[in-house]
C-alpha cells in the first residue's frame, strides 16, 4: 500500500513549509497549570488535522506534525493480511472510496454484540486497498481534497513525522474472528518504535498490554457515552466512572467526551461542571477531553468562540485537563500558549480598536440595551448605534430600517402595514417610520439577529427576543460614563429620509449630541460613520466628529484620486473583510490586497467589517476559529491586513485578543500567532479540486466616492414622516382595491 496518492509527494513537503512559514517557536508560560503534572496540557491531533483534510491523510498528519507540538492520534485498524491502518471508523463506507472501488464488497458483521452492515478493512489486503481514497467523513467540511491520499499505514504514522504518536484500540474481539489479534500487532510495534500513548475502551485488552510496554508508553482507559456496556466487563462507562481507583491499576489517564467533564442542558447551554477532573487527579490519573472541533455545534455560552470553549477546559481557575482530543490542534495550542493566565480586568483602548456592531449582536438582539451592556462588559473600546427615524421623528438605534429585520413586527397588528418602496428595497417592508416610538416599545419585541441560519446556525436561543429598544437620546445617555474610548453613529439613507420624509437627519443626531454634552466633552471621541459621501460631508460642514467613510463594496485598492477625495470629509475608513482577505470558494486567494497599506499611507485608519465568530462565515484558512481571523486581519507583517481596528458582532473575542500574551513578540511569535499564508491551502490542493476563479475585484475610483450634496429636507417637515408613509400606504391600498375589483370580475 502506498503511503499517499499521488499528489502526497510533493504536498506533504508545501505543508511543513507553509507552517514553518508562520514560525515555529512555541511561546513559554512560566505559570503552574493545575494538570496532573503541573505540566501544560497536550494537544492530540485525532486523525492529523482532520478539520481540513481527510481524517487521518498523509496531509492530515503533516500539517499536524509541522510544529511538533501535537501528538499525533491514529485510530488503529488491522486488514485482511494483517496490516496496521489508520482510519477514524471500523467502517469505510464514509471515510473513504471503498464502495466506488468495491461496489459489492458489502459485508455484515457483529462488532461488539450489535449486527453492522459496511465495508470493513478485514475483507481487504494491503495490495486491494491500494486503490482506496481516503474522504472527509463530516459532509458540512470541504471536500476538495478528497480522493487524493491513500490509506495510512501506521508505520509511517510512527516513522515520518517527529511527534508524539496515540494509538487508540478498539474492537479488538472483533479482530480475532478474522484470526488477527490486535494485542501482537501493538507489542511488535511497540518493539520497533516509541509509541507514546495507547488507549482503548475496552478493559481486557489495556490489561493485556499492562507490563508488556515501555515506562514511557502510557495507557489510556478511553470512555464511550455513559450508557454504553464496557465489553469485557459488562459495566455501563457511566457505572465505571465511579471507581476510578481500579482503573489505575491498569492505566496511568483517562480519555473521557467533553461532556463528561462540562455537561449541556438539552436546548444545548452548559451546566455547572463535573467534579470528574478533580476525582481522576486524586485518583493519581491524567484526564483527557475528546470531541473537540472548531466546526462542531457549541454551547450557546461559548458564542461560537471555540477558543472560549478550551480556556473553559484547561485555565478555569478551578481545574485544567491533562490533554485534549480534536480535529483543530491549533487552536488549542493558541489557548495554551497565548491565551491562558490572562489578566481579563485588562482594559486597553490601544490598537485594534473593537468596535462593536450593533452592540453585542452575536448574543443578544441588535441595538437593544443588553446588547450594547454587553458589549462594554465585553470590553468593547466603542460601541455602536445605527440611526433611524420613527414615523414621530424621534432618532432611534435600530440596525435595519425595516422592522420586519430584527423585530416581531410580522406577528403584530402592524404586520399590515407592509409596503414596496423601492428606493429602500424591493420587497415589502413595514418601516420604522411607518410607527410611532411607543408603537415599537408597547407592541414589539426585539429579534435576535440569525445570518447563518441557512445552515442551521441559530445565535442565543434563549434571549432571542431580550432587552428592551433604544433611542438615540438613550444610548447616548448609557454611553456616556461607560469606560469606552468612543462611541461610533451609523448614519445611512439621510438622503431619503430628507426627500421622501422630511426629517433631516444630520441635523437631529447633531442635536442629540449636543444635547447630551458630546460636543463639550473629550474623554470619549465620536464617531459618525456611513456609506454615503454626501452624509459625512454635511457632518463635516456642521461638526467636528471624527467620520468614517464605510466602503460597502469588495475593492482591491484605491486610486490615488478616489483617496485624495475621501481625505476631503473623513478621517478613518471601514472596509470589508473579504477587500482585505479575497477569497474563492471559502479559500484564501494569492493575491495581496493593497487597499489597506494605500488607505494608511494616506493618513486614514482602517477598520475591518463585519466580523462574526460562527466558522462558515470565515474561509478556511483561518481554522474555523475567530481569534486566527482577527489575528490575521491585525498583525502587520508576514502578510496580514494590518487593520487598526475590527468592527464585530462578538467583542469578547477581539478584547480577549488584545490581552493575548505574544502580543508583541514580532518575529518570535509561534508559529499559530502568524496570518495564515494567502492561497496557502489552495496551494496544497489537487488541481482537479481547485474550486472557480474569483472575478477580480475593481479598483476604488472617483465615481464611486463622489455623490451629489444632500437634498434639503422636504418643507413638510415636522409632520412629514406620517405624511410621506400615509402616501405611499395609500398607493398600496388603491393597488390593492383595483387587484380584488379584478379577482371579482374573473369570478
């Protein structure tokens, strides 16, 4: 059988240099851990890094293997002929090609008592399976690089990569069927090379090799859910768990799922956790957490942060596991080498400035007064309001204009009110102008925002209708004695709203800073952003607040004219994430964008937006962890963005990354604290596999900078907003009279 396909050759070697790229010294934590030891907790690759590439691949392994701070997890198979293999099920059917090779090779077996019906690797030899391809077993991952490596022996697991080796055994009664005895394939192994760890949930066998093995092989008793029978035994895991002293008589560690440890509830929140660390460490056992992945569902209390997630596992102040089983081995590295023992009282409104969006929109509903105390508790440096105007004229925060967006306006009796402005957008909406303010406070609820629910991805279930809606006036108020270094004002469609409601917008925020004393105050700097030119440009005639001029398009540089124009009315930029990132298909692109360096060298900062914790909303390159995408999009050199700030749903994740411990440690950072290398996994890929070009993205040019000035706000004005509203809802209603007058005359 063939190490890889035929692509491994030269993609193992990209691998090791794409990592060696990004550095390889491990940053040093002088603090003492609460592991067993004392030690810091060992990160286990399971499978390699099988969160991008086929579980247990020759690629997998390499570019888990790079930075030689993970041990390396090979799920142990025998085949036919008596080859050890590395394949994460007893099964093939979803790992691998096996059913396109051998389409009738469809056997049913009894594995530990239960009939189960697939491809196994005992009805193989080495020599059939060297047509085999490996393939991502988890569907919601990327599947351009399957099809490519072939299985992998564990021999190479042992001999090709300098790093720790796990060898989990499972099954092994089910082998001796087919004459094969798993126990002499260990102990020869065992002779050749170092096997580090061992585990396997089943007690006769971790026996069998008790004494048989090195002093420097550990034995690992591994528990399966609670419910399920020990085979050799005929105890419950659960029931088990209970008389750790017998386990140590034959193992030094335990391998328990997560939950073990930090239950949920059943709408998935965590419990208070278990006391099953502290029971192990006085049971003289190491503990290790399995079933950790970036891209798996986490509890609603991690807010899609999965770095949050292993900080809870090893640097809680109460306890620390001894080792973690994932699928991402670099995100843990991160937490254990930058992220723990972190000052959190630490407030720095330094650079990169994290601005909020919406307030904490990833955990509560936009612009509501939980979010935006969320957002300081979080420790946003600024925080945000995005300006609209109620059918009375009082300036509100509310993220969308239409109501139907982020509130409970649909199941209302104001649902009714729905109409078609196309100046706004095509479909029907009911518009904050089309009620009063004590319309929205007595009749509405807020509406958590859900951007990724096309992928079942909902956020805070529990609070999705919390907190209460705000003013202008009120956040300005709430604002005002918080420590924040500012506060930003989103400020959009002033044109409309002047033309078709009469309500002068710019002015009215005008007037409420004033009227909460911004305009006589320095501690907090405000800022007024939009995407509109015409807008900053009458702020600038009437005001001396700091303007942000939003590029709502994706760009890959800026004209020296378009920026010349922009240095006119703002003083900072905000750009979009994919303008700094391009990307194809969820990869990052080869292609260095400029626009940042351009901006800046023209005296504007830069702010990237909009930042989200959930992984589909990041390409792969950054490892479905958020805090790899903020570090890229900040750090400087190496090729990151080199923002001077983020703009982001989820602030705690940006504060927490400006505590981080290699913050400023330039070139001696590790090797996970560096941007990831553009177009670097696409540059590993199969050619076959690569997905579609990316169009170029325009270059940023006058046109798209210059508008004409603002309308003046329509003579109607106070009263203009209900006017406007009663027109156009008296349009829909004669449209909606003569379609029914048509209805009946067909009939």
């Amino acid at each position: 059988m063939g190490r890889s396909g035929h692509a491994s050759s030269m993609l193992v070697p990209l691998l090791v240099l794409l990592l060696l790229s990004l550095g390889s010294a491990s940053a040093q934590k002088s603090s003492t851990w609460k592991t067993l030891s004392g030690n810091p907790p060992v990160v286990i690759a399971k499978g390699g890094f099988s969160g991008l590439f086929p579980d247990s691949s020759d690629n997998a392994y390499g570019f888990a293997a790079g930075s030689q701070d993970s041990a390396l997890w090979c799920d142990f198979r025998l085949t036919k002929d008596d080859l050890g293999i590395c394949l994460p099920d007893i099964k093939m059917d979803n790992c691998t090609t096996i059913s396109d090779v051998f389409p009738k090779g469809k056997n049913t077996y009894r594995v530990n008592g239960v009939s189960t019906t697939g491809w196994f690797p005992v009805d193989y030899d080495a020599a059939q399976l060297g047509n085999v391809t490996l393939t991502q077993p988890i569907l919601s991952r990327t599947f351009r690089y399957d099809g490519v490596y072939l299985i992998t022996p564990a021999e190479v697991v042992l001999t090709q990569y300098k790093a720790p080796v796990w060898l989990n055994i499972q099954h092994d009664s089910f082998y001796s069927q087919f004459n094969l005895s798993m126990r002499t394939n260990i102990l020869s192994l065992t002779k050749q090379y170092t096997v580090d760890y061992i585990s396997s949930p089943e007690v006769s066998f971790l026996k069998s090799m008790l004494g048989r093995v090195g002093n420097k092989t550990k034995l690992v008793f591994r528990f399966l859910d609670e419910g399920m029978v020990e085979p050799s035994t005929n105890q419950t895991y659960g029931s088990m768990l209970k008389n750790l002293t017998s386990i140590k008589t034959f193992a030094s560690g335990i391998l328990v799922p997560k939950n073990y440890i930090s239950p949920v509830t059943a709408d998935n929140y965590l419990k208070p956790p278990t006391s099953v660390v502290d029971d192990a460490h006085k049971a003289g056992l190491e503990i290790y957490a399995a079933d950790f992945a970036n891209d798996f569902a986490l509890s609603y209390n991690y807010s899609y942060d999965p770095l949050t997630e292993y900080l809870s596992f090893i640097d809680n102040g109460a306890f620390s596991v001894d080792g973690v089983l994932t699928d991402f081995p670099i995100t843990p590295q991160a937490a254990i080498g930058c992220y723990s023992n972190l000052n959190k009282t630490k407030k720095d409104h330094g650079a990169p400035l994290v601005i909020s969006h919406n307030g904490a929109s990833g955990d509560y509903p936009d612009c509501t007064d939980l979010a935006y105390q969320k957002a300081v508790t979080d420790g946003a440096d600024v925080i945000d309001c995005a300006v609209q105007v109620t059918k009375d004229g009082i300036p509100i925060c509310m993220s969308s204009i239409d109501l139907k967006d982020v509130t409970t306006v649909v199941t209302s009796q104001f649902a009714s009110l729905a109409v078609i402005i196309e100046d706004i957008k095509p479909a029907a909406g009911v518009y904050t102008f089309n009620l009063t303010w004590e319309d929205i406070t007595n009749n509405l609820k807020p509406v958590i925002s859900n951007p990724w629910t096309k992928y079942k991805l909902s956020r805070n279930p529990r609070n999705v209708n919390a907190g209460n809606f705000m003013r202008l006036s009120d956040f300005l108020a709430f604002a005002k004695d918080k420590d924040l270094s500012g506060i930003m004002i989103t400020v959009e469609r002033a044109s409309f709203m002047a033309e078709k409601l009469g309500f002068g917008v710019v002015d009215a925020v005008i007037k409420a800073l004033d009227d909460s004393g911004y305009n006589k105050q320095t501690t907090q700097k405000v800022m007024i952003q939009s995407a509109n030119s015409s807008t900053l440009v009458k702020f600038k005639q009437q005001a001396k607040y700091n303007l942000v001029y939003m590029l709502d398009e994706d760009v890959k540089d800026a004209a020296p004219s378009s920026v010349a124009d922009i240095k006119k009315f703002a003083d900072a930029v905000s750009v979009s994430t994919t303008s700094i990132y391009p990307s194809t298909s969820n990869f990052l692109l080869n292609q260095t964008s400029h626009l940042v360096k351009t901006l800046q060298a023209a005296g504007l900062p830069v702010y990237a937006h909009v930042l989200m914790n959930e992984f589909i909303s990041q390409p792969y390159d950054f490892f479905s962890d958020a805090t790899a995408q903020i570090n890229a999009f900040v750090q400087k050199g190496g090729g990151g963005g080199g923002v001077d700030g983020v703009i982001t749903d989820f602030p705690a994740t940006a504060h927490r990354y400006k505590l981080n411990s290699c913050m400023n440690l330039g070139d001696k950072a590790p090797y996970y604290m560096q941007p990831p290398q553009r177009g670097g996994l696409l540059s590993v890929m199969d050619n076959a596999a690569q997905p579609p070009a990316m169009s170029p993205m325009p270059f940023l040019t006058d046109s798209d900078v210059e508008e004409p000035a603002l309308p003046p706000v329509s003579s109607t004005t106070p009263s203009a907003p209900s006017h406007a509203v009663s027109r156009i809802r008296t349009d829909v209603s004669i449209l909606a009279t003569l379609l029914m007058l048509c209805a009946y005359l067909l009939i």
